[in-house]
C-alpha cells in the first residue's frame, strides 16, 4: 500500500511538472511574439497570459511547501539551493508587464523555463529505457524555441514596411531564422544596416556551433541506442583489422563472423554479469 501511495505521489508530480512546464514554455514563446509582432490587446494571449500566472503561483506555494518540510533535516547547501529556486519561482509567477505596462518586464519571467531544464533532465535519469527518445524530443523543443526567439529578434531589426499582415512577416523572419541557423543560407533575405549586420553575424556564429550541437546529438544518440550492436560492429572491426593483418582463411573467417553475429541476435555479447556483480547483495537477488 504505502509503494502504491509512493507511485501515486510520483504521478501526480510529473503530472503537474508538464502542467507548469508547458505553460512555461508556452509563455516563453508567447511574450518575445508579443514585443516583436506587437500582440497587444489580444484577447488569446492575455487568457493565456493570466491562466500561466496562476499555474506559476499555484507552483510557487507548492514548492515552498514541500522545500519547507525537506529544510528541516538538509544541509545548508541543499537548503541554499532550494533558496535559488523559490526565488525562481516568485519572479516567474509576479506579472511585471501588468504591473510596469511593459511586455518588456515579462522577460524576467522567462526565468521559468530553467525548471523546465530542471524537469527534462530528471526524466530522462528515470525513464532509462526511453531516455534517448525523450532526450531528442527535449532537444527539439528547445531547438524551435530558440529558432522562434531568433525569428522574433529578426522582426524587431529587420521590419518589412511592404508586409502588412504580421503573421507574414513573421513567417518571413522564421524562414529566414531557420536558414542562416542550418547554415544554407539562400540569400533571398539580406540585412540591410549596420544593426542588422551585427544581428546577422551573432546569429551565424551561433548557428554554427548550434547545428554542430543537432549533429554531434544525433550522431551520439545512434551510436549509443544499441550498446549490443555497437558491441557488435566493434567486434566486426577488429576481426577485420586481425583478416588483414594474419591473412586468416576464409572458412576461419566466415565462423568467427557467424559467431559475433549469433551473440548478438541473441543479445549474449554484453557482459552483464560484471554490471549485476557491481550491486549491492539486495538488488543483486532482485537483478538474478
């Protein structure tokens, strides 16, 4: 009963955490939208604006709580840590633009979206057989908002007179967002004065080294999804490395093959016994 209250606990936490999560990530697409295509008194997003302030509220209270009660037998750095973010989630929860009649002071608020990292990482240290999915799903995540962010900064310094409609000229800073960032660069679009060239640069060297990051994820997440198969090609690797060197007979070759191949098709060519032996006696039992 009490490991079912547990799990039930466990739930209703990372029920709420995607509640608050999404309403972060909502609101941080939302606000830079409104400073750049001028969002104001739009019914939409000031439903969405007030519904995001009491999810943030209605966070900070819980978290207070629950860092209350965990404060009395922590240490003073855990304490001092839980300290960093309450104040995260005040400021996240206070609508400054209400209060100052600037969207401008709603950026502080974006500070929110450092318990989303916060989130992500955790559930993807528990959710261990999908992590990788999870891991590049998160990546995408904040791959379109960065995108979004850039394409609202394009807006604001690159304003196109002849484009009346907004979302259009959005969807122009969009494209042309997404093309300096993947590094095709078409060069339909074209900065026009010196801030626009200064923006462009930024952005171009950030690009680089954000496409490096999509790259070298990927490539990370293929190598590693199969440990078994990776074994398996390695051991392809060296047996030819071994052919080339000591001239082995076809036949030997072809049984050595056969044999990498049946351990991993049967998943025997990692050595799992090393892993279960590196537990403690009691999660030894439970493992065997």
């Amino acid at each position: 009963m009490r490991e079912m209250k547990t799990g039930d606990r466990q739930i209703a936490y990372f029920a709420w955490r995607g509640v608050v999560d999404v309403s972060a990530i909502v609101l941080g697409a939302l606000v830079p939208a409104k400073l750049a295509l001028g969002l104001y008194h739009n019914v939409a997003y000031e439903s969405i604006y007030w519904i995001t302030t009491v999810v943030f509220a209605a966070d900070a209270a819980i978290n207070y709580e629950r860092h209350r009660r965990e404060d009395r037998d922590s240490t003073f750095g855990a304490r001092g840590n839980r300290t960093v973010w309450f104040v995260v989630d005040v400021v996240a929860a206070l609508p400054f633009g209400f209060a100052f009649g600037s969207a401008w002071f709603d950026m502080l608020r974006l500070v929110k979206l450092a318990r989303v990292g916060r989130t992500m990482a955790e559930v993807r240290e528990r959710a261990l057989r999908y992590g990788d999915y999870f891991k590049l799903g998160f990546f995408a995540v904040w791959y379109m908002l960065v995108v979004h962010w850039l394409a609202c900064g394009w807006s604001v310094v690159h304003p196109e007179p002849d484009v009346v409609d907004k979302f259009s000229h959005y969807l122009h800073s969009l494209y042309w967002s997404i093309v300096t960032v993947t590094t095709v660069g078409y060069g339909d679009i074209t900065p026009e004065n010196d801030l626009q060239m200064v923006f462009a640069m930024g952005l171009m060297v950030f690009g680089v080294a954000l496409y490096g990051t999509v790259i070298g994820n990927i490539a990370s997440l293929l190598s590693t999804k199969d440990p078994a198969k990776a074994l398996y090609l390695g051991n392809m690797d060296r047996l030819k490395a071994i052919v080339q060197q000591r001239r082995l007979p076809f036949e030997l070759q072809s049984r050595i093959q056969d044999y990498f191949t049946y351990l991993y098709r049967k998943r025997w060519g990692l050595n799992e016994t090393d892993f279960v032996d590196s537990l403690p006696p009691g999660l030894r039992t439970d493992v065997s």
